[in-house]
C-alpha cells in the first residue's frame, strides 16, 4: 500500500464528464492505497468528503461565477488557475511539516493544456491519462458550421506545448505520462518524456457474459450511441443508410445533442423514416438493452480522444464500425474492429456503407468479430486489470526513485 497525493481539481461521483472520471480513479484507488485527495468543492453539488468516507480529502470551495457558461468553463477551467496555485501551495506546506507521499497522481484534467501543481517538487510523479488535442480533417472543415470563439483557443495548445515553461516542466519532470491512445505520444512530440504508457482515462466494472446473436431475424441492427454533435459522425451514418436500401438493416440512434435537428432533416431528405431511429437521451440500463438488441456498432467519430464507448460495445460482444484515428482506433483492434480512414464527408460515408454491408452480409465474421471484442475488452479494459497494471508502474518508480536519492 503507497501513500498516494491524488490531485483532482474536479471529482464528483454524482456528475458526469471529467468529475466523474476522477471519482473513479479515487475510489477505486482508496480501496488499495492510502490516498489524500486535493480537490475543489463544485458549488451545489455534495462535497468529495461525504462521498469518499474514510478518506483524507482536501477541498476547497470552486470560486463563484465559474460553473455558469458551461462550455466555455469546460474548454478552459478558469477554475484551474487559483487550484493549481491552492494546491502547488498545501503541496509544499505539507513537505515541509514532515508528510511523507510515496507519489503523486493527477488523472484530470484529461486534456494536455494544464500544468501540475506537484511538477518537480521532489516526489514521483504521474499525469494522466491524458489526451485530446486531435483537429478536424481538412476535409470537413467546411461541413461543421460555426463554432464559439473560444474554441480556436485549442490552437494554441501545440505552440503551449513548445514554449510554456510550466506545462513543458509537467510533462518532462513527470515520471509516467499516462496517454489514452497512443496518439498523445505524438502530439507531446515536443516535450522529452521520461516514460510513456497508454492507458484508457477510466474502465468497466464488470461486462456481461458473452452473447450468442446466431438465429435472430434477417434485419441486422446497427446501433450509434453517443452525443449528437458533428464530429461524432452520426450523420455519417445516415448519409450511408441511403447508400444501403438493398441491404436488410435498421439504424438506431441513442444520445442527445445539438446536431438532432440536421440528423431529423437528413433522415427526411433521404426517406428514412422506416430504416432509422432517433432515441434520445436513454439511462444507462435503457442503453445496456440497445447493446444487447444490436448486431453492429458503428461509432464514426472523427475527433474522439478516447475510447470508452468501444470498450462498452466490446463488451456486449459486438462488432464494431469506427474511424482509425483517436481513442476508438487505439482502443480496438482488427480482429474485432473494421477501421476506417478519414478525409471527406463523402469518402466517410461511402465507407461506412461499404463496412455495413460487409458485415451485413457476413453472420460468420460478424460472429467472429464479436467474439474477439468480448475478449479483448475483458483483457485489457476492466478496472481490476487496469489498476492492477497502474499499481505495477506505481512501484517501479517509487523503487527507481528510492534508488536515485
């Protein structure tokens, strides 16, 4: 057991997003090691405290007015400036009155942009997993509409990564660099890495037991789940359903988002009422039936960081339709995976209908690809495995670290 510093300046097991992330890696970790928590308190929500008992928690209180423009604090976290220096500051204090941490590990923010207020403080270090930073294709630049100036921000981030004093000190003092895909590695090209390992930001419980989908009825069911934004690809998906009216297949749509409307008009345009579903937000049990009922899962996304809604997939032992770049690319393999390559709408679409029939046709290699998803999720992606891999890395540096001084 290691006296772990777990820095998070959001967690929040009642919320979604990056807090939740976070609660994850702390709950889990206090169940194995003897963690101290710094965090920020979310203004309404339940304190960190109450929900982790019986572990030390350091928290203060978000600074008022940040949480209202949600997009823009979730792009930016202007939170992030008076924690980083609140906690850097608990950091040194604690140092100096005698705590002792075997490491410290900071599993959020996910993306690369946020300098660590434990860098190079003397004790071994972990970020991450970290990730993002992926741009458009040039292709569908023109196909993605407006967006809110601060996303341009996102820009600055390679010329932050070259030039930030403090952010380049995070990731080169850092002893491990966890990366959700391998794809980070490249993008933190112009920073020397100490060490570097993949890791998944957050994992599976449990998954169900394998599914036998032989003697179901000729309709295959392609499913989506996910946010209906445009880099997720859902009107990818549409577009190739009206490539597909020879091929015996329905669609069906679950997740919320400000692309429903065009998804709406798209599925009208090309008369596909009959073919194509649109179901809305659904909770998390509704969405385990979706899995369970689907023969195909085709998760177009062009720009997704990580890989977490293809280990789900996996893990109700279903073949999957993705793009080969980011999370879902890295996070599945061609055994069970048809892996696509990205430059226009057009080409996007030609492909997806090309890979739908492929699998439409083909109960035995839908059967197969299935069969080697369940397995590859159950080796690599529950938390148990994860953690038990995470605790390795944790003693290797506390080691090597204890050999240094």
């Amino acid at each position: 057991m290691a006296r772990l510093l777990l820095v998070a300046p959001t967690c929040n097991g009642e919320d979604v997003g990056e807090a939740w992330v976070a609660f994850q890696w702390a709950r889990r970790l206090g169940e194995r090691h003897d963690v101290t928590l710094l965090t920020y308190h979310k203004r309404g929500a339940r304190p960190a405290a109450q929900q982790l008992p019986g572990m030390k928690v350091v928290e203060w209180t978000e600074p008022p007015l940040l949480g209202r423009a949600e997009r823009l604090n979730s792009m930016l976290k202007p939170g992030y400036v008076p924690f980083y220096f609140r906690a850097r500051k608990w950091i040194r204090q604690a140092i100096a009155e005698g705590q002792r941490f075997d490491l410290v590990h900071q599993p959020v923010p996910v993306a690369m942009r946020y300098p660590s207020p434990a860098a190079g403080l003397g004790i071994p270090f972990v970020i991450g997993p970290v990730g993002g930073g992926l741009s458009s294709p040039d292709g569908f630049a023109g196909d993605e509409g407006s967006a809110p100036w601060f996303m341009a921000l996102r820009g600055l981030d390679r010329y932050r990564q070259q030039w930030d004093p403090l952010l380049r000190k995070t990731f080169r003092t850092a002893d491990c660099v966890f990366g959700i895909a391998a794809y980070v590695k490249e993008q933190l090209a112009a920073i020397p890495l100490r060490r570097f390992e993949v890791l998944s930001e957050t994992g599976l419980d449990e998954i169900p037991a394998p599914i036998d989908r032989s003697g179901r009825s000729e309709t295959i069911r392609l499913l989506y789940v996910g946010r209906l934004v445009r880099t997720k690809g859902a009107r990818d998906i549409i577009r190739a359903m009206g490539m597909l009216r020879d091929v015996s297949v329905r669609l069906d749509i679950v997740g919320e988002g400000p692309e429903r409307a065009e998804c709406e008009a798209l599925i009208a345009s090309l008369d596909l009422g009959d073919r194509v579903a649109l179901y809305g937000w659904r909770s998390k049990a509704e969405v385990a039936e979706f899995y369970k009922q689907a023969d195909v899962f085709v998760f177009p996304s062009y720009r997704e960081p990580g890989g977490n809604v293809a280990l789900e997939a996996m893990g109700y032992s279903l073949p999957l339709i993705v793009v080969d770049r980011g999370g879902p690319g890295s996070a599945t393999t061609d055994a069970c995976a048809i892996k696509l390559s990205v430059t226009t709408p057009e080409a996007l679409a030609i492909d997806i209908a090309a890979a739908i029939r492929r699998l439409a046709t083909n109960p035995a290699l839908r059967r197969r690809m299935g069969e080697a998803a369940h397995a590859h999720v159950r080796k690599s992606a529950l938390w148990s495995a994860k953690l038990d891999r995470v605790d390795s890395i944790y003693a290797q540096l506390i080691s090597a670290r204890r050999k240094d001084a």
